[in-house]
C-alpha cells in the first residue's frame, strides 16, 4: 500500500494536515507515504490538497476537509482490516488537533 500527499508549497492548512495524516499511516501501517508539491489546486482530486491511498484519491463525507473517519474509510476500501487499526483513530487525531490549535 503507498501512500500520497499533494500539497501546495509551502504547506498550509489542509495541505499540512493531509501530510501529518500521511505521517501517521506510514509509521502504524508501515506503508510508503509521499509527499508531491503541485501548483494546481483540486482539493480531493488531481491537486492540492489531496491523500491518496493506492492510487485513489480519499474524498471527505463533507466535501471540504478529510476527517480521521475519512482516511478510514479510504483505508478500509483498499483492503486493511481491522485488526491494523487500533490506535490509529487516536493517532490520526493529532494532526488534526494541531492543525485547529493553530487555525484558533
């Protein structure tokens, strides 16, 4: 499984939080996470910001910001089992707590 980030550059908000989020898979699910910076803005599709997994582009159930859930789901669609996810609820929700401490 491999993971991708699109990202403006320098990394903002979102861009920011899908990267900490690709962080987070590659040290509990051991897969290869990349980071790839882009000028084109398509949040969830072929730009910035955007998650990958395994070649598909993770989309939120709000159509605005991917949630831990979101990734999740992603995740659970490309064939991870459940028995790889304890834990990774909680450690998905860190770069989102950072990324709201910083926007409050």
């Amino acid at each position: 499984m491999w993971v991708i980030v699109i990202s403006q550059q320098p990394p903002g908000g979102r861009c920011s939080l899908y990267a900490g989020y690709a962080d987070v898979l590659e040290r509990h699910l051991k897969v290869s996470a990349k980071l790839i910076f882009s000028t084109t803005r398509d949040a969830h599709g072929e730009g910035f910001p955007s998650l990958w997994v395994n070649g598909a582009a993770v989309q939120p159930e709000d159509g605005v910001i991917l949630m831990p859930a979101d990734v999740l789901a992603g995740l659970k669609a490309h064939g991870v089992q459940e028995d790889a996810l304890p834990g990774l609820v909680e450690a998905l929700e860190a770069p989102l707590d950072r990324m709201l401490e910083m926007e409050g």
